[in-house]
C-alpha cells in the first residue's frame, strides 16, 4: 500500500470515528438530560445517581478525544507520545495511553 493511500485510509478513518464520536457525544447527552429530568422512584436514587456518574463520564471521555482529534493529537500516547495502536484504538476510542503507559498509569 502506497504512502498516500495508507494517508489517505488514516483519514477516512478518522473521519468515521469523528461522526461515531459525535454521534456517542448526542446520545449520552441525551441520555444524562432524561436521568437528570425524571425524580423517578426514590428507592431508585442510588442507581440513577450511579448511572449519571457513568454518563458524564463517558461525555467527558468522548469530548476528550474529539477534542485530541481536532488537536491533531490523537493516537498518540499522553505519557510517553508514543503511537498507540490502532487495534487499541478501535476497541477504545478515548484510550489516553498506550497499553504500557496505562498498566504504570493504573487500571
């Protein structure tokens, strides 16, 4: 595969990732607007609270890597810099670090 095509292939893909990021952003947000609307049952509150906790997080972590595309600073490890694979990439689309970095880093 040639230098532009391999390029040209790295683009594209991060142009999907960008929509599907996009896309994930919306629908938690979404998502924390209903569980932050609805009182609910008041026996429920711990696990609503917990599911918000969750939600915002994963916000926060999709936001992060739109954020690390726009920066031209995806894939790459926050820790060291170096490139993180894209077979982690795909399976973790807000991954920070490498796997390395991340085992020193903590779970």
């Amino acid at each position: 595969m040639s230098t532009d095509t391999q390029n040209t292939a790295e683009r594209d893909w991060i142009t999907d990732l960008r929509t599907s990021l996009t896309s994930e952003f919306e629908a938690q947000t979404a998502r924390l607007t209903e569980l932050t609307s609805d009182a609910g049952d008041s026996g429920e509150a711990h696990t609503r609270a917990a599911l918000i906790a969750t939600t915002r997080q994963s916000l926060t972590q999709v936001t992060e890597a739109l954020r690390r595309i726009a920066e031209g600073r995806y894939g790459s490890c926050e820790k060291c810099g170096r490139d993180i694979p894209r077979e982690r990439l795909e399976i973790l689309p807000h991954a920070r670090f490498c796997v390395p970095c991340q085992q020193k880093h903590g779970a």
